[in-house]
C-alpha cells in the first residue's frame, strides 16, 4: 500500500491547469505546424500563421492561449494500492483548479447553478470522473474544456443496422452543423458502444489521447483516417474561412453495448484542445 497526501494531489491539479491554459501539448503543437505546411488555401495559411503567432505571444508573455479558459474537466486513474491521506479526494481536486484559475489569471466562467446563473468565482466545481486501476500510482489528466466547442456535441442513438456507415454519417453531421462555431481546426473526439452517458464520456477522453497515437484496433484505425478526410474536405478551414484542414485528428474510443443499440457521442474541441497529463 502506498500512501499519497491530498495536498500533492491539490498542488497537481493547480499547475496543471495553469500548464494547459499557457501552451499547447506537444502533439498538438506538431499537428498545427503540420497542417501549415500541408494547407492549400491562402486564407487558411493566414489563419494558422495568426494561431501560431498567438501561440508564441501567449508562451512569451504567460498568458493564456485562449479567453475562455474553459471548465475543467479531470480524469483520475487510482491504482487500488493506493491509500489517500489529508482529507477528501474530491476536495482537494476543486481545492486544485480554484488555485490554478486564481494563482494562473484564469477567466472563472462556472456557474453554481445552470438556471439561476450565478458565477462560483473559483471555477469550481471542476468535472471529475474516476477510475480504479491496478497497481499504486496516480494518472492524473486535466482537460480544460471552452464551450464554443463544447456546444458542438452531438449524441445519435443509432440503430444497429446504422453500422459503420450511420456512425460515419453522425460524425460528419455533427461536424458540418458546427462549422465555424468549434473555432477549427478541431480536434474530433467519437465514443461508440456504452449507453447513452458512456459513450459521451468515451468521446471526451478520446481527446486526451496524443493525435499521434491512432486507434489500435485496426477497422477503428482506418475508420479514423478515412472521417478525418471526409472531414478536411468539407472545406471548412482554419476558423471557418475555408480551406483544406478542417480538423487536425480524429480519435475513435469504443466500448461493448446493448444489442439493440449503437450510441455514438461526438465531442468537438478547438484548435487548441488542451490536456495535461501527469502520474503520482
């Protein structure tokens, strides 16, 4: 049995969601200089040479990447071995991301209750989901979410005999209804399988999963290439201008379901789809 303090946990989650708010992942720095190189359009160069400045400006005067710094979303992969010291997980999570949003200058956009609108200050609570895994280590990823793509996202609660080619169809539906709203070029996160919240939550830790490292299994690898193709010829662009990169990846989690159903969840993020991931 190991033991962890919660503090260490606290003084995790508020660098991390200063980390992510200030810079780009590494993947998804390689992904933009890729698509510079790779864009057809003339606008759509402009458009990510603008991104690519912003970026610099933001690492150089430790700033934040984006204005709405997003909620935060956590993921927590416990191993069963370790024992937590200190008071609440859970607490000291929050505890975290209402130091970071503060210590970072981070723009606190959530609100205490969805129709009363009052604002916590803090930006907590933050998402948290959990999972207990082997072993005596922590994963911790921090996943700041912006809502102008979050609002994108689409569930389809398709019908079995929709296959492969209704799951393509809900992905590339749900891509052309968010156009410019998603702030591309995107990063596409599709959950398939689960039930109806499972497969909303695959989808959102899709996009945590560096672009360079594709489904391992291989219809879903290939099912991966061929929407993002689909996708990049929409011609949408780099913020909805027009242009030959719509979106930089697509990554596809998929898990059993019911035979009577097929859910599938698209979650889209912005061009700079921050996530930081760290173990204990």
């Amino acid at each position: 049995m190991r033991t962890i303090r919660t503090e260490t946990v606290t003084d995790a989650v508020r660098e991390m969601c200063i980390e992510a708010n200030y810079g780009l992942s590494a993947d998804m720095r390689r992904a933009l200089e890729q698509a510079r190189q790779s864009e057809k359009s003339r606008l759509g160069c402009q458009i990510l040479d603008q991104l690519s400045e912003n970026l610099s400006i933001a690492e150089t005067d430790r700033i934040p990447i984006c204005q709405d710094t997003g909620m935060a979303v956590v993921f927590l992969e416990i191993g069963q071995d370790v024992h937590f010291e200190g008071g609440d997980l859970e607490t000291a999570v929050n505890e975290g991301i209402r130091r970071g949003y503060q210590d970072g200058y981070l723009r606190k956009s959530v609100v205490g209750d969805p129709l009363i609108r009052e604002n916590t200050k803090d930006n907590t609570p933050g998402v948290i989901h959990y999972r207990i895994v082997s072993g005596d280590k922590v994963k911790i990823s921090v996943a700041p979410k912006g809502f102008g793509s979050e609002n994108m996202s689409r569930i389809f609660m398709l019908k079995p005999a929709d296959g492969a080619e209704g799951v393509k169809n809900a992905v590339l539906t749900a891509v052309k209804e968010a156009g410019p709203n998603a702030c591309p070029p995107m990063v596409v996160g599709v959950g398939i399988g689960g039930t109806f919240e499972k497969c909303a939550l695959l989808a959102k830790q899709a996009l945590t999963r560096p672009l360079e490292e594709p489904s391992t299994i291989p219809g879903i690898r290939q099912m991966e290439e061929e929407l993002l193709e689909r996708i990049n010829r929409t011609g949408i662009g780099p913020g909805g201008l027009g242009g030959t990169t719509t979106a930089l990846a697509v990554n596809i989690n998929t898990y059993p379901t019911h035979i009577a159903g097929l859910p599938v969840a698209v979650n889209i993020c912005c061009h700079v789809n921050r996530h930081v991931t760290k173990e204990l």
